[in-house]
C-alpha cells in the first residue's frame, strides 16, 4: 500500500497556564503537525514540538524541514515501515521534532491500515502509571495553590520545576508537604538550574522531604561531574538533556554510571524509532525509564504513551503536554482517570482527527 499524499502545517494550539522554568517562560504552544495519506484513502498524523534550547532545532527549522524535504515519502510503500524510519533517520539528523512527527505519522497510518491499536502492536508491559503534572517556577504561595487544584483534580502526582534558588525550592517542596503529607508523590526537575555542589546540598537537605527523582539538575555536558556524585545520588537522578541520542545513553553508562533512570521524550531523540532504541539500552542496562514530554499535542503525548508502556523497565511518566493546551486538533487517543493514563483501543495511535 503505497503513500500517495503528504502535507505539514503549524497550529497554535494556545496554553491555559503560562509557566516558567529555569532557563525560559513559555506562553504559546506552536507545533508543526504532518499528515499522511495512503492509496485507500487511510490518514495518519504526527505532530513535533522542538524544545530550541535543548537540540538546537528551530519551530522554523522543524517546519521548513517538515514542507520541504518529506517529498521522498510519495509513492513509497507503507509496509516498508522500518526501512522509512531507518532512512528519514538518516535524511534528517539535526531536525528531530520533525523526524517526531513524521515517524508518529508514519505509525499512526500503518497501525490504521492493519487496523490494530498502537498498544497492541508495541505489546503491554506495564499496568497504567500515574502522569506527573507540572508545576513551573512560582512563589511559596503560588506553588501549593496549584497543587490544591491538581489535588482536587484526581491527580496524586507532581514534578516541581526547580533551579533558580536552592533555599526557596526546599520551602516550596516543604509547603506542599507540611500540607498534604505524602499523599503527593513528588518529583523535582532543575532544568539544568544547579551546579554540583547545590545538588548535593539540595539532595542533603531534602532526603525528609521524600523527593521520587531529580530530574537533570546540571549541565548537559556535566556526564563526567554527575558520575562523580556518591551513588545514592545518582540512583536518583534522570537525564534528561544530556540524554539525546542512543550514544548519549551509552556515554551515561560508560564505567561509572551517571545516573540510574533515563527520561525519553520523543521531542528529543526523534520519535518512536529512536526512542526504543534508547528504552532498549537501558532495559538491558537495567535503567528505569521515565518518559516525558514539551507542551505538545495529544498526538506526540499519545505516541509517547503508547511506546512507553511497551517497557517493562517503564517506572515514571511525565506526559501531561497537552492538558493545559485551550485546543488541538485531535481527540481521543487516550484518558486519565485519577492521573492514571489509559491507551486508546481504536486502531492507530488511537486519536482522531478534529475538523
């Protein structure tokens, strides 16, 4: 069944709660979405929503790639599937939100045609997990005000955004729990925010506060200074930009390892293709994974759920991109009940298409 039409576009898809973290303020979500039509008339969509900071790819730059170099698609054959993916890996090394998207496109389209759910094809290794919701860089007060509201919500789960003042990250984690005991599991993310020394000195000062994971409190390039911290440390440390590729994960586990859990989002390392490949490393590595997420579309989210629950080695999930987004341009393609993430049972990746 070959591929008869492709097309890409961007939408703003608008964001309810503006947030900040260490190193930016987002207010708009803007992501580049690529369709896929087959000969029968089957449509899959994928979605991308780089993170500039991180892998140096534009939203320009995703979607000039996205309108301008996908024409090889045409009249190839979908149940050529991985030797695609192998070589769209190949034709776009430096773009991968739009490699993202056109692989979740890809998926989607080939998983509709078979008529099989994307859960069933990837395999089910793990019961549903409960989603971390995000709260960004606030005041004290801000802070627990927002984890009232996921509390009346359903979900038991934050991930806290650190980095910018290590005394006022203890008071805010404290306040949520002075409050709420552990009936939040909670995660902090530093964003790159601390140096060595203050994560040391947050882990020492916070090991009451029963913190799940940190994710990323360095540098990228700090591989060499994060192998160097005392192992109870590192047992909780997730990677997160310095976990790009399948040789970033590797580097991680070179002699000392640097950390003990790998956080994939799809955003990253360029879509389902390259992210079993990392999820692969570190199943045989026996490194937990915590799958996360940019603010992104149902699409990507869904993607990214569906492949995650595919790893036995799947111990967090970080996949709340696309709830506080006012629209999108699908539905369906999964539910939370109390926090917890269900996959769609419709073929695909579950999700259809709003017109």
């Amino acid at each position: 069944m070959k591929i008869k039409r492709i097309s890409s576009r961007v939408e703003d898809l608008e964001n309810a709660r503006p947030y900040t973290i260490a190193f930016k303020t987002v207010s708009e979500v803007r992501n580049a979405f690529f369709e896929i039509e087959l000969e029968d008339g089957t449509m899959g969509i994928g979605s991308g929503n780089p993170s500039e900071y991180v892998v140096g790819e534009s939203l320009d730059q995703c979607t000039k790639a996205l309108a301008e170099n996908m024409g090889w698609l045409e009249g190839r054959d979908i149940f050529e599937l991985n030797s695609l993916l192998i070589e769209l890996h190949a034709k776009t090394p430096v773009n991968p939100a739009a490699r993202a998207a056109v692989d979740i496109a890809l998926h989607d389209v080939f998983l509709k045609h078979l008529r099989i759910p994307a859960h069933q094809y990837f395999g089910l290794k793990v019961e549903p997990l409960q989603t971390s919701v995000t709260i960004g860089i606030k005041s004290v007060e801000e802070t627990v005000e927002e984890a009232d509201e996921y509390y009346g919500m359903g979900y038991r789960c934050l991930k806290v955004k650190l980095g910018l003042d290590v005394e006022e990250d203890l008071e805010r984690l404290s306040k949520i729990r002075e409050k709420y005991g552990n009936e939040f599991v909670i995660r902090i993310d530093a964003n790159q925010g601390y140096d060595i020394e203050t994560t040391v000195d947050f882990y020492n000062r916070s090991e009451h506060l029963n913190i799940e994971l940190i994710e990323q409190p360095v540098k990228a390039n700090m591989v060499e200074e994060m192998k160097a911290l005392p192992a109870d440390i590192r047992k909780k440390i997730a990677a997160d930009e310095s976990l790009i590729s399948p040789s970033d994960a590797l580097n991680l586990l070179d002699g000392k390892r640097a950390c003990e859990i790998f956080n994939i989002k799809l955003m990253k390392c360029g879509g389902i293709y390259q992210g079993q490949r990392i999820a692969s490393i570190a199943q045989a590595a026996g490194i937990e994974l915590f799958w996360g997420c940019n603010d992104e579309s149902e699409v990507s989210i869904t993607a990214a759920l569906n492949v995650a629950y595919s790893y036995p080695n799947t111990k967090y999930i970080d996949l709340d991109g696309s709830l506080d987004l006012v629209k999108d341009v699908v539905s369906g393609g999964f539910r939370i009940e109390n926090g917890l993430m269900y996959p769609s049972d419709k073929p695909g990746l579950g999700y259809e298409v709003v017109r």
